[in-house]
C-alpha cells in the first residue's frame, strides 16, 4: 500500500471509530439506566429451583446420545456499548431472560442497550466425533454468536432455534460470548412484547430464553427427520448423507425393522392405533445410519373437513370431533417466557385436561419443544399461532371490529417489504421447525387484523408447506376469500354462528376476570371482560356461556371454542390459574360437566 494509500486508510479507520463512538454516546443517553422488572410473584417450582436448571435433554423427538447442557450461570452485561465490553460485572441465570425473576437480574434493559453473555467450558473427554454442533433454542431478538473470540453467525428472530457448527473453532478451554440487540423491531417476530406494558401487552422479553447445549455428531449425520403419519402408514424423509438407514419400530406387534438407501421410506403399521386426546399412542422408533443413531416418535392421525349432518365439521381421525380448548399464552410469573422447569408445562397441560379440554390455542408464541412433547404424549390438540410482527393499530384492530367492520381488501395492508419478506420466511420455518408433532393440528397465521397482509396468498403458503393440516388464515376478522374454517372471537355478544359452508371455530370467547389480590401483579389494575368478585359467581358464569350460547351453536356448524385463558397474565386476571400458578379458579368436577355438554 501506498503512502497517500496509507493515510486515506488511516483517515478512514479514525473516522469510522469516531462516529461508533459517537453513535454509542448517543445511545446511552438515548438508553437510560435498565428498568427493575415488573411481577414479584413466585411460583412453587421457582422458590425450590437449583442453580442448574432446563437439564433435560431438549430435542425429545430428535435425540442422540451425545449432550453437553450450558444452562446455568452465565457472566453478563448490559451495555450502551456496540463492542464486546472487557467486565462482565453480573452473573444471570441461563436460559431465563433478564427480566425474569429467575434469571437473577429482573431488570428491563434500555431500549438501545445490548445484551452480552460469557461462558468459560472444557469439553468432556471422548466427546468430540466429527463435528461439534452448538445449539440455541430462543435468542430475542438479534444473536451474534463469537467462539474463542471467532464471530460465528448472527441469527435474528427471537422464537426459533438455531445452530452453528463450531468444530473448528473449538480448543481445550472454550469460550462462548453471545452478544443481543432486542429493540423490539416489528420487523420481526415481537408477539405481545411492548416495553409500555399494561392490559393486553406484557413486559418484554430479550436475549437467550431457552436451552443452550452442544452435541457431537459424525459426518453423515441425521440432520432432520420429516414424518407424514396416514391412518395406516408412516413416511419419513431423512436428511442425512449416509449410504444406508435402518429403522426399529416398536409396535403392539413387535418390532418392524426396515433397512433402505435413499432420503424416504414408507412403512405400513398393522392393527394401527390411532393418536386422539382420548388415547394419544406414539409409536417410538430408531433411525440409524453408518456413523448415527437417534430416537424419535410418530402418531397415527389425520384431521381434515367432511360435511356430517348438513353442516361442515372438524374431523379428527375420519369422525367428527368438537375441539374444547383453551386459550394459552404460554407466560409464567417468574420466568416469563419460561416456567422454573419442564413441571410447570406438565402442570398446565395435565389441568386443563382434568378440567375437561381436549385443545390448547398456543397464543402468539412458540414453545420449547418439550412443550410439544407433552402434549403429543399427554394428549392434548394444539392450535398453533404463527407469532405476529409489523405494526398494531388500536382504531383498526379494535375499535372498528367492535363497531361492525370486519372486511377490507388485505392486498394493501403493511407495504414494507422487509416485514413481509420476514413473515413469510418465519411462518414456513415454524411449520417447517414444528411439523412432526401429531398434537398440532392446526395453523393460524394472523390473529385480529394484527401484521395482516395479503392473507390469501399466505393461506396459499402455509398450504403448500402443509396440507396434512387445518389452516385459519385470519383468526377472529378481517376475513378474505382462503380458510379452511371461519374464525369468530366474541367478548360482548352473544354466541351465534353461521359458517357458510365452512366449519365454525370460536377462536377466542370470555376472558372473564376474577381477581385474587394475593396472587396478582397489579393490585390498581385488571383487564378482562367482565368481573366477578367470587369463586362461585365466577363458576356460575362460565357454566351459563357455555350451557346456554356454545353448546347450543355446535348443531349450527361451531365445531371448536377456545376460552380466555389458562392463566393470569400480568394486569389480565382473567385465567382459571392465577399467573403463579398457585389457586385454580374454578371447581375441576363443574368443568368436566361442561365438558360432557360439548359433543358431536
């Protein structure tokens, strides 16, 4: 390089450093200090949880027997700053963000402020095969990944999982540092996120928010599995290299065991026993190759629309089916966007299920897999959401549905380019990411008008992803010409349906409030629909909506309801837990009686 070369590089590096730190001034003013956090409420499992939590092995349908888990205490900083800061001067609790009572922090980070994580860890001895895989499950919203000090990957989206092969970076002692800017960008995936929380919007959530841990694999490794279930049959795609797979079976009859060359096999089950919430079987299977050996599971089950008794319904397995299911929002008083362990999953499902449901509506977010898991395991439908982005208008989105208007050409609707792009690559991932569980059998793409966009053309999407199951383009109004079902939400009116040649779905209904002050955030404030001051008036209440408006709609059409909520949510009270999960709200033996009243 030149002399006059020189310089002008040297004028240039002077300048970019003075305007990084410029521009890093600027966002610390900008920033301000982190915020404490907002719910003090403890649930059970959080006051007895150990420093190492989320130990279980957490890909139940994709496991292998190497795993190294890096939860727990992880050095920590916020910063203004862009660049890695030298301190780490806090300690959080990984995987629990650090909003959370249980990471330890319980601060709300500035809106311009960054996130940085550091993680000092020996790999075991005889754990390196080929390859060293390193796993995030959830990261909000921007992840940079830097391993002994080489930048990795940069992943954005907040609600997804992603890896990195970090095999070559990889020494004696390790070091992870992980560096995440979460500015809550409606250019991304943001759900009910918003730092003014308060009503129907809850406190944010940033940076790592589930399991991290390593695995070693050979070179021919089982990278994924796609499994397409029939009523009699299975077919599983293998992405992996190796020159022969062979499959272990475990059925009633024994072990089928099928050896093939190529990525696909489809295999006949005898005397099949099909997956319901009323008897969910998994048939657990191995999937080997030269250098691989993983286990997984699949169901036998098909959901689909047939016209029975002059109307269209929801047909599970071939039969119609009602779908009595509850809205589930998937937060938890101190973890937030986690419970203290797997327990608390567990917990929800198992209770709604003893109170009588057979769905849960997953609101607006995505779950670690374990909770898919259980609910293929325990037998419990699940509703998916796709989790929305761009921006929300109040007057748009609520008060005009309210007042009547619930059409509107969608065509136009959210121009920008980037949020579109990001949308539609987020919606085939999660069906892409969430496709072999039997217990999904449905898909929502957009909830109320929020982020809608061109509707048609992305029910069209979701289809081509997915034709095995039911698709909901637009859940509550707004409708357009492509859905599977007609989607209803009524708060205010009376129940009434009438689906036009379409099965009937009551997406969202009651969200009624019954506070209990011991166990609530906010002692000012409460958001619900309507308000009792009792157990019993409470109970009463829901007996009468769904005896005397659901129940009577199902000869019309309506072939699921989906009630607001599992729990309590920051200033919403209108859950039959509380948010700490520590009284249930309603009398369980009342339920299943409502229960019994909802059949085809």
């Amino acid at each position: 390089m030149g002399e006059k070369r020189r310089k002008e590089f040297s004028e240039k590096s002077k300048a970019a450093l003075f305007a990084s730190n410029f521009f890093d001034q600027v966002a610390r003013a900008v920033a301000g200090p982190p915020k404490a956090g907002y719910c003090d409420l403890m649930t059970a499992d959080g006051e007895t949880m150990c420093d190492l939590p989320w130990q279980e092995y957490p890909r139940p349908q994709l496991k292998r027997d190497s795993y190294l888990n890096l939860n727990g205490k992880w050095e920590f900083a916020i910063s203004s700053g862009r660049q890695i800061p030298e301190s780490f001067p806090m300690q959080i609790l990984v995987p629990f963000p650090p909003e959370s009572l249980l990471s330890g922090i319980h601060k709300v980070p500035g809106r311009y402020q960054y996130l940085y994580y550091r993680r000092k860890f020996m790999l075991p001895e005889g754990f390196v095969k080929d390859k060293v895989l390193l796993h995030f499950g959830a990261a909000d919203q921007i992840a940079t990944v830097y391993v002994n000090g080489r930048e990795m990957t940069t992943h954005a989206g907040g609600y997804l999982p992603f890896s990195i092969d970090s095999t070559d970076s990889l020494e004696e002692e390790n070091t992870i540092i992980v560096k995440v800017k979460d500015h809550l960008s409606h250019a991304l995936p943001y759900g009910k996120q918003r730092r003014k929380r308060g009503g129907m919007w809850y406190t944010p959530v940033s940076g790592i928010w589930q399991t991290v841990w390593l695995e070693s694999v050979s070179d021919d490794y089982i990278r994924r599995l796609k499994i397409i279930p029939s009523l009699d049959s299975v077919t599983i795609r293998v992405d992996s290299a190796a020159s022969w797979k062979e499959i272990w079976i475990k059925t009633e009859d024994g072990i089928v065991r099928k050896r093939f060359e190529g990525r696909e096999i489809k295999i006949a089950i005898e005397h099949p026993r099909l997956w319901s919430p009323e008897d969910p079987y998994l048939y657990e299977f191995e999937m080997k190759t030269p250098g691989d050996a993983v286990t997984s599971y699949f169901a036998l089950r098909t959901i689909s629309v047939m016209e029975s008794g002059g109307v269209s319904r929801l047909c599970l397995n071939g039969k119609p089916y009602f779908f009595h299911g509850v809205l589930d929002q998937g937060y938890h008083s101190d973890g937030i966007f986690l419970p203290a362990s797997i327990k608390g999953y567990r917990r929800d499902i198992e209770t709604m299920k003893e109170l009588g449901f057979n769905t849960l509506r997953k609101h607006i977010k995505i779950e670690p897999a374990w909770y898919y898991y259980l609910c293929d395991k325990l037998g419990m439908v699940v509703f998916q959401d796709m989790v929305n982005m761009g921006h929300y208008s109040y007057f748009r989105n609520s008060v005009l549905p309210a007042l009547g208007y619930t059409g509107g050409n969608d065509t136009r609707q959210f121009r920008t380019k980037a949020v579109k792009r990001n949308f539609e690559k987020h919606m085939s991932r999660t069906i892409r990411h969430l496709y072999n569980h039997p217990s999904i059998c449905c898909w929502t793409i957009f909830n109320e008008g929020w982020g809608q966009f061109d509707s048609d053309r992305m029910y069209e999407a979701a289809k081509k992803s997915d034709n095995g199951r039911i698709v909901i383009s637009r859940s509550g109004w707004f409708h357009q010409k492509s859905s599977d079902v007609l989607s209803r939400h009524v708060y205010f009116d009376k129940i009434a349906v009438s689906g036009g040649g379409r099965p009937v779905v009551l997406s969202e209904f009651g969200g009624y409030s019954y506070k209990l002050q011991d166990h609530s955030c906010n002692s000012k404030k409460t958001y619900g629909y309507r308000f009792f001051q009792g157990e019993q008036e409470f109970q009463n209440a829901l007996n009468e909506v769904y005896l005397n408006e659901v129940a009577g709609q199902i000869k019309n059409g309506l072939c699921a309801s989906i009630y607001t909520q599992v729990s309590d949510v920051e200033d919403e009270t209108n859950g039959f837990f509380t948010y700490d999960r520590k009284v249930l709200k309603v009398k369980p033996e009342e339920m299943k009686k409502i229960a019994a009243w909802l059949k085809i």
